[in-house]
C-alpha cells in the first residue's frame, strides 16, 4: 500500500541556518507529491508540489524541494530559516487520478533566535 | 475570492447535542473534502463531495452526516458524537478533476476546533 515516511518527528534550528526536512514516500509508480505547513491552531497551506519535469521544485517562502526517483525521497529545504518558519510540516501524495492525499506523520520545526 | 472558509472557528458541544460545522468557497471549485486532524497527528479523509454528489466516504461513523446544498457550500452535521471526535476539522476545495490532468490542488480552511464534553 502507498504510504509516507517521514522520519523526523521534531527538529530544532537556530534561525539563519539551513533547513532540510526528510520525506519517503512508498508506491509503484512516481505519485503527485506536495509539501503542506500548517501554523498552530491552522489550516494548510501548499508550500511547493511536484508533478513531473525539473525534479528541483521551488515553492513559496523560499521553500525549495528536490524529487530522487532512486531514493523515493522529496526532502524539503531552506538555505536560511526565519523564526517565523516554525511550524508543523507535512509533507504528502496523491495517487494519479484520485482525490485522496495521503500525509505523512508531520515534521516539528522549532527555530531558536 | 481564493480562500476556503469555516464557521464556527471553536465548537463545544455535549454528547446529546445536534450541531453542524460550515465550509464555504467562491472559487468555482467542485470537489470539496472533509478532513478529520487530531492533536499532533496528520489530517485524515473523511468526505469527498464531487458535484455535489458523495464520490468518498473514508466509513465515517453515521453520527457524522455531510451535506452539499450547492458547489459552494458543504456542511458537516454532528449527532451524538463522543468525546474521542474531539478534533479540528478541515474543509478543503479543488477544481474538478479535469480530464488528463488527474490531479487537482486542494485549498484548505482554517479549520474548526470542536471539543466534545
């Protein structure tokens, strides 16, 4: 069965370094895959989404994700992060030709001034 | 008008209790989700109105009856729920599938945090 792995349940960075949060995802063929951060008490915002084409996706709030058809892997990075990037990450599939996503278990981000 | 809106934000609700949570978009969409978030979890699928007619239902317990009066509108009527549905709910929107393209993105609400006593 399809599913999404991600590994990182929590992470903390001090603010200006770099990000880079881990998703696996398991299925047969190449899914539709999305990154999704969710604020406190918030709903989800798409933050970048991989369809086909340039496996190095940039997304919004200098978000930037990179598919590995070899790895099964669309891990999230940011070269320099904002303390107002803390926040719950999910990152999450869609099988071709449905409605249903699928998330992962989330990823915490902590940011220390 | 590109968002997805909730009423209310916060519900607090007895177990005897009939309310009914609402989600609202002008987009023109017509796909609309229910999604059912518990504390530190992942949003779960509950409901997908396609047309306005029910295209999934994830075996939601009968205490939760969702309703689509039009493209625009989409209501969750809660009945009887117990306290473990105490949860966030998201209502999120797409455009219809389109042909070809098999995938469309879902906006999502800001939610609505009901607590059942």
């Amino acid at each position: 069965a399809q599913s999404v792995t991600q590994p990182d349940i929590h992470i903390t960075v001090s603010e200006g370094a770099s990000l880079e949060l881990r998703c696996n995802y398991s299925y047969g063929a190449t899914p539709y895959l999305f990154w999704y951060v969710q604020s406190p008490g918030q709903g989800l915002q798409l933050l970048l989404k991989y369809f086909s084409g340039d496996t190095l996706v940039q997304g919004i709030k200098g978000f930037e994700a990179e598919f590995k058809r070899s790895q099964s892997s669309f891990n999230l990075r940011k070269p320099s992060v904002h303390w107002s990037d803390a926040a719950e990450y999910f990152c999450a599939v869609v099988l071709y030709n449905t409605d249903k996503l699928i998330f992962g278990t989330g990823t915490r981000l902590q940011v220390f001034p | 008008d590109t968002e997805v809106t909730q009423t209310p934000k916060h519900l607090v609700m007895g177990m005897t209790n009939k309310k009914s949570l609402k989600c609202e978009q002008h987009m023109g969409h017509r796909a609309m989700y229910w999604y059912k978030q518990k504390a530190k979890k992942p949003p779960e699928l509950m409901f997908v109105y396609s047309y306005e007619k029910l295209s999934i239902n994830e075996s939601v317990p009968s205490r939760f009856s969702p309703e689509c009066p039009n493209s625009s509108l989409l209501n969750l009527h809660l009945h009887a729920l117990q306290p473990e549905d105490s949860a966030l709910y998201l209502c999120a929107s797409s455009q219809d599938r389109g042909q070809g393209l098999g995938y469309n993105e879902q906006f999502f609400g800001p939610g609505t945090r009901l607590t059942v006593l």
